[in-house]
C-alpha cells in the first residue's frame, strides 16, 4: 500500500468546505451591507488597508485611523443618513452600543 497524500484544499471552493475563501456571511470589502443593532439599521462598508489612503478619526475611541489600517464606514440606513457617516475601528464599532450615555453612538 502506498501512502496517501492529503487532499489540498481549493481556496476557490464555495461549497462550504475546508479552504474556501469567501465563507457564507463574511463580509466583502467594498460592499455595502445593511447591519440590524439595537440602535437602529446601519449601512456599513468594510475598506482594505489599500482603500485606506488617509487618516481619520474614529468616534468611539477618539484616535486616529491611519492610511494602510483596515477599518470600516459605517451610516444610518434611514434617508438622509449618508450624512452622518463616519470612519470606525472595526472593535469600536463593535462595542459601541456598550458605551456609557452621554457619549454619541456615531
């Protein structure tokens, strides 16, 4: 008998197996997509270290998002929204409706 050789992965693969790389649920980077929290709906936009080409401030942490640092954009889904969007650390977008009150939530 021969010894088997392992089965490589195809990073191609969309049947949900081992090695795809495009998982049902991840998001893809320039695509809107339409997030439910408990403050409301909220379009939210993930951008590359590549599409980050200059510096921003994140509002739930008050620090700068510097060009090359992946991050995401995020906007109320209600008409006029656009307006209001902002440039967020991926984990302070997360955690912001931990945030105490007194402190905005975009």
């Amino acid at each position: 008998m021969s010894p088997r050789k392992a089965r490589r992965a195809d990073p191609f693969d969309r049947g949900g197996n081992r090695g795809s790389s495009r998982p049902v649920g991840q998001f893809v980077p320039g695509v809107d997509q339409v997030e439910e929290w408990p403050d409301g709906d909220w379009h939210v936009r993930r951008v590359t270290g590549a599409g980050a080409d200059k510096v921003y401030r994140c509002p739930g942490c008050d620090q700068e998002i510097r060009p090359g640092l992946p991050h995401l954009v995020s906007w109320p889904a209600w008409s006029g929204g656009e307006n209001e969007r902002r440039h967020w650390h991926t984990a302070c977008w997360r955690n912001r409706v931990k945030r105490g009150p007194g402190r905005s939530r975009y």
